[in-house]
C-alpha cells in the first residue's frame, strides 16, 4: 500500500486569467491579465508556495483567500509586478529561477536554485524538507508532437512539487500542483510516476523551506556553540582528524575560547534556528582578520597582506542538517554585515574536506596558494586559505 508524504501542504492557484477573475487577481486590464496567462507558472507556483508555508500577510489578505481570490501574499497581477521589478522574468526567456527565489526571501522563505541536476537529487531535496519549484514539461507531454507539428521537449513549464509517495521503501510517484492557462490542464494534488516525472523534467528547479532564525550570539551560548561543533567534528571530519581525537573531544572544548572572545569583542557569532523545533543548529564565528594562525599552525608561502579583510574563523552545523541551506543561510548573513567593513573575507578549509571546499567556492570563495600546517594527535593537517573579495 502507498504511503503520501507531505513535505507542505499547499494550496491550489491556476495561472489561467478570464473575465471572471482578472480583476480580483488585480490586472489593470483584461487584455494585460490575457497576455500573462501563457507566461504566469512560476508566479502562480510560487503563491502557492508561499500561501503553503504562510507568508503571514494580514487578514486582509486572509479575507482574499478566503473569498477565493487568491494567496495572502499577493494577487497574480501584485506578485508578477514584484517579479519584474525585480528583474525575475526575462521576455523571451521566462521566469528565472533565481529571481523566483530571491522573490520568496522577502516572505521568510529561503530559496535557492538548482541547475543540472537528476530525479535523485529532487528526492533527496524533498526527503530534507524542501518544497520544490521544478521546471518539467506541460502535462508531463514530453516527445508528444505539439498542434504546430514541433515535439515537446523537457520543461518549459513550472509546478510546485510538496510531496511524495513511498511504497515498501521506495519512492514512486511525486505530489505535484499543475497550472495552467488551458482550463483542462489546470490539475490539484496529481501523483505523477517517477518514471513518467523524469521524462519530463529539464534537471532544474527551486528548493524552498521556511528560513531559518538567525540572532547574534553572546558569552553565554559559549556552551551551546561549542557542542554544535564538537558534533559536527565528529562527522564532518571523521576519517580526516585521528579517530581517537574526536572519540575523545568533550562538548564544552571551546567554551573557553568563546567566552573569552565574545566577552572582549575580538570576535563576534551568529545562531541559527530551525523554526520546527526552536533548536540552534548552527553558528558562525568571525571578526577582524586576526594574527594567530587556526590550532597554533604554521604558514607554508608567502603570505599576502589582509588588514584590511575579516575573518570567517568557523561554520559548523549539526550534522542532520547538513546539506539543508543553513550554512548558506549563515556565511550570507556574515557576508552581508560584513561588505560595509571590510574589503573581502578569508577563512582556513582543511585541504580533505572536498565537502567544504565545494561550499565555499560555490559561495565566491575562492582558494589560494596559503596554506597553514598545524598538528593533532601526531597527524600533520593542512588548512588552505580561501579567500572572498567584496570590493
């Protein structure tokens, strides 16, 4: 028997616009409302994303829904005009990604866009919470010969996936919401095969969740930072570190440090929250570019000069939430703080963690020829310097 999992559960908004509801939708015409009817699925997907996750918009904006206006966070005309304001639609392109995901961070909603990718990843996106945005082809009619004898080929069209069904341990189909500017296309709550899925899907598509809660950090979460990392060391670097070091590394090792640090002001952190269970899973810490080198180490090169540079000193997660976005959620808050202060950032990656190295270069960071020897239990390490210019 198939099992439904529901990552979110959405509501329904078609993209088809009629004399019947173009000005409850809020176009400032009929002929501007029509023009939009081929071109609104990644507006229409994103309401009911949003309208999902609840935008929390008012009760204004309640009444609407519940009039059958549509979503509380704007009317399709409203959230077409942000889109385009914000440089999300391009005329001969389409909705960009993107923009459809910066548009959703205004709302609470951290978005980002995944390009290239295959079946297996969207699973795994919904198996860790992220409500989907995916570009596939209307109707799912790949290779079929359109009314102008060309064939449809992938994507093209954009839906909201929030869910999937599982059945004796596998995935089958995925729970999906089809817009549409034709009436018959418009479809509710449609489990498609994953194999039927995947004839259509183009590789690309949004992930979303709710963000998370992010706050500055003081001396007295020194406790609750330090067993973040003790946790994530022992994943992230097991096999990496000697085993019997981080068997023996206690909750409370960098308690000290950062209750010295963040008591003097010579470094600053942030928390994040995940907004389900209130729980910090994460934290940064960073400040002005310091003097000492990460675990007393020695430079190997010639050092280039970074006064004028801060500091990302550390990013650690709890390893459940690895792979979720949080980390970017974090290195972004601390970059954006940071542009007004400082001419780039640098911080030191293990030259073994292939996991964060692809995280920083995929976030501008960039590696250099520095490198830092340090030493634990015996086992020589080496830490590469990345480095990211902001100016």
């Amino acid at each position: 028997m198939k099992q439904s999992i529901y990552v979110a559960k959405l509501p329904f908004y078609t993209q088809r616009m009629t004399a019947e509801n173009w000005q409850a939708e809020g176009f400032p015409s009929l002929a501007e409302a029509e023009s939009w009817c081929s071109r609104g699925c990644g507006i229409a997907s994103l309401r009911m994303v949003l309208d999902g996750f609840g935008c929390g918009c008012g009760i204004a904006s309640l009444r609407m829904v519940l009039d059958g206006f549509g979503c509380g966070c704007g009317r399709q005309w409203d959230m077409i005009a942000q889109g385009l304001a914000k440089g999300a639609y391009r005329a001969g392109v389409g909705w960009i990604h993107w923009g459809l995901a910066h548009m959703a961070e205004a709302y609470g909603i951290f978005g980002e866009a995944k390009r290239g990718k295959t079946v297996s990843d969207l699973q795994r996106d919904l198996q860790n919470g992220f409500v989907c945005i995916v570009s596939i082809t209307p109707n799912f009619r790949f290779g079929q010969k359109k009314a102008d004898g060309s064939v449809y080929g992938k994507g093209e069209h954009l839906v909201p996936v929030y869910g999937y069904m599982m059945q004796d341990g596998a995935m089958t189909d995925f729970l999906l919401h089809h817009p549409s500017m034709y009436q018959e296309g418009n479809r509710a709550d449609w489990a498609v095969p994953i194999q039927t899925f995947s004839d259509s899907f183009s590789g690309n598509y949004i992930r979303l969740r709710k963000a998370g809660t992010i706050r500055q950090a003081t001396a007295a979460d020194a406790l609750t930072i330090s067993r973040i990392y003790a946790q994530s060391w022992k994943s992230a670097f097991r096999g990496q570190v000697p085993d019997a070091y981080l068997e023996r590394l206690p909750e409370n090792h960098w308690v000290p440090f950062f209750e010295k640090h963040l008591s003097n002001g010579s470094l600053f952190a942030k928390l994040i929250y995940d907004n389900q269970n209130q729980t910090a899973i994460g934290a940064v810490a960073y400040g002005a570019a310091r003097q000492e080198l990460p675990a007393g180490g020695k430079m190997v090169g010639k050092s280039s000069d970074y006064h004028a540079f801060g500091e990302i000193v550390s990013l650690y997660l709890l390893p459940q939430y690895y792979e979720k976005g949080y980390g970017r959620e974090l290195l972004e808050a601390v970059q954006q703080e940071c542009m007004q202060t400082y001419v780039g950032l640098y911080l030191w990656v293990l030259r073994e963690n292939e996991r964060a190295k692809a995280f920083y270069q995929k976030l501008g960071f960039c590696p250099t020829e520095e490198a830092c020897l340090c030493e634990i239990d015996g086992k020589q390490l080496t830490d590469i310097r990345y480095v990211y210019h902001i100016s």
